[in-house]
C-alpha cells in the first residue's frame, strides 16, 4: 500500500496519481486539512483521514499512518517522498515512522541533508570540480546577487528558509532587515538557460536520466510555469553528476538545476525529492515514478532510458497569478521571452496539467480567477 501525504507539492502528487492509476495501484492519500486541494479532485474518495495539525507533528502523522492501516489492512506502506519537508520529516524521525512497518524511500539523514543543503551540495560539487556561482562577501557584495540559507531550517529564525534574489540596494536593505545573515550566504545571480538535470538512482547503482529546459518561472525564483524537454542529459556535464551521486552510493530521486551563460554551466542546487513540473516526464514516457516504483516492487517493468533523438514534450501551468496583467512583466522567462509565450499561449494551455479529468474543477476555478482580474 502506498501512502501520499497530500495538500503540498501538488503539481508532482497528480503527475504521481496519476502513475499510480495507469497501473492499477493501491493507495491512501492522507489530506493535510479539510481545505486541501485533492477534495477538489477525482481523488478525493482515495481520502482515508485529515490531519489534524497543518504542520508535521510526530503524533500527528503516526495517528494518519495507523488509521490509514487500519482502513486498508496491507502488510506494509511506502510513504511517496513528495515534498521537501515531508522527506526531511522523515528522515528525522524514521526510527519511529518504520516502526509503524513503513518503508521510506530516502537516503539515511546525513547524505539527504548534503545533497538538499545547498551549502554543503556547492562544497560537494567544488571537490567534484563542478562549478558554482562565486560567492560574495559582505564587504564586496555585488548586485544583483542571490542570498542563500546555509540550511533548510533556520535555528536562530526558527522557520524554513528560502532563497532571495536581490537585485537593487533598496532590496538588500530590506532583506537585511527581515533575515538574519549568518543564516545565508551571497552568490553572484547567474542569467540564462536554465536546465534540470533529472535522475532517479536505483538501489543497485544504475541511473534513469532525462532533462528538460525551463522556459518559465514565478518571479523570484518560484516554480516552473513552463518547459520542454532537452538532451542535456546525454551530455558529458551530466556524467559528472552521475559519477557524483554513485561515488557517494546515493541512491532515489534527485533533480540538480543548472544555467548556462556564457560559455559556462553552473550548478544552482538540488533537490532529492519529488520536483514540481514531474508532468512533463510523465507525458514524455520517461517516468521517473515507475522507476521508483520498480525499484521498491510496485511494478515488474523498469522505465526505459531516453535516447537521442528525442520527441519534444512541453509542460505547462498557469498558476492563477503569473499571467493577469502587469503581472507577467514580472515573470521570468529563461532564454525565452513574453512575446513568444503570448503566441504559443493557446497551444501550451491544450495542454495545462490542470487541464485533465481529474483535475478540471481546479483548472476552472484558476480560469475563472483570471476572467475577474481581467
């Protein structure tokens, strides 16, 4: 029985749901509140039981576990590591969590914190002779530049942490009031292509491997709004992240960004869990799920690789916010521009990951939205 811990990451828990429906797969979805979005979908019936606290708390989620066993009666449960503090949850009480007879499909704690931390994933790199943006000082600070947690979970602020772009002086004033900076760190904003590297690395060392070019994202740094995908995961740059994560004996699902700008690939970060825009290696048949999937005995089958040439596949979500008005002059188009998007509009909502029978109520609620700003 597999479990999913909805109401977060919702975008890769469809694209996952999905999966699970096409090949007949059992599973519980425990709802985050009696707000979450899944009550919204066709899922909603595959709900056994509520949270009864918005964030994780320990005898909270043994509580959804035990009552989703005693609903389903299975002789184990895999919980899907699908969001980033769901996954560092786990890890951290996993004693307890496998006590309840669950399997946790994540590396032990400290190799999961390595890879996530994006402090300690730049240093690892830096050994690997892989390429980080230059760091800054505060006394040779340049503009515009990123700011960085040291760590997901800040321990002076106490709260999660998440990057800063800081383009302007005003706005480094404004980050310096509201953060406290031995939490973070300064790297240099680094422009152009922007690229996911995407792996899942089975338990006997082999590697799946796709990627995919974003082409929009939320302001600030947010989610991707729109890709397509790429053969950059052929390339020799991609081995040395292979060689990276099998030298450590890594094994799961990881994502690693990386833009390209003059000449140069630099490793933004990465991201060891389920990643947003997963639709799109869903649509193109590289299903890093049903390799996780087979590699736990859910399916028989192991997903085959991605070989040049590849079909071109997109992947689009209009978020509700990032297209109305003025808005979209403050959406980030990557080597890509509005006036492109504007054109193909029509043909990437055809295919919104919304835009599906299972999800069609909230697709039209966003529509919806979009005519009242207008």
């Amino acid at each position: 029985m597999i479990i999913i811990f909805s109401g977060f990451n919702m975008r890769a828990v469809y694209a996952f749901l999905r999966t699970l429906e096409k090949h007949h797969l059992s599973y519980a979805i425990i709802a985050s509140s009696e707000n979450d979005e899944v009550f919204e979908t066709s899922y909603k019936n595959k709900v056994v039981t509520i949270r009864d606290y918005l964030e994780l708390d320990l005898d909270d989620v043994v509580k959804a576990i035990k009552q989703v066993q005693l609903a389903t009666k299975s002789s184990n449960y895999f919980i899907a590591p699908s969001t980033e503090a769901l996954n560092r949850f786990l890890v951290e009480n996993r004693e307890r969590i496998e006590a309840l007879d669950c399997i946790i499909p994540l590396v032990e704690k400290s190799m999961y914190e390595e890879i996530s931390d994006k402090y300690k994933f730049g240093d690892l790199c830096n050994t690997f002779d892989i390429t980080t943006p230059a760091e800054y000082s505060m006394e040779d600070i340049n503009l515009p530049c990123v700011a960085k947690p040291r760590t997901y979970f800040g321990k002076k602020s106490n709260r999660i942490l998440k990057p800063v772009i800081i383009q302007f002086p005003d706005d480094l004033e404004i980050f310096l009031a509201e953060h406290d900076i031995e939490e973070f760190y300064f790297q240099e904003f680094i422009s152009g292509k922007s690229l996911y590297l995407l792996y899942y690395f089975y338990q006997d060392e082999a590697c799946l491997k796709y990627s995919q070019e974003n082409l929009i994202q939320q302001r600030g740094g947010g989610s991707i709004l729109a890709a397509k995908s790429s053969d950059f995961h052929l390339s020799d740059y991609s081995k040395c992240f292979e060689n990276l994560f099998q030298s450590i004996n890594f094994s799961g699902l990881v994502m690693v960004e990386v833009k390209y700008f003059n000449d140069q690939m630099y490793m933004i970060e990465a991201n060891p869990r389920f990643w947003g825009p997963s639709q799109l290696f869903v649509d193109a048949g590289i299903n890093f799920f049903e390799a996780l999937l087979y590699d736990y005995g859910f399916l028989n089958k192991q997903p085959e690789s991605a070989i040049a040439p590849h079909q071109l596949i997109y992947y689009f979500w209009d978020d509700g916010e990032s297209f109305i008005g003025n808005a979209i002059d403050t959406t980030a188009f990557h080597d890509y521009s509005k006036q492109q998007f504007l054109i193909k509009h029509d043909d990437l909502n055809k295919i919104n990951i919304l835009k599906k029978r299972d999800t069609m109520a909230i697709y039209n609620k966003l529509i919806q939205g979009n005519k009242n700003e207008k």
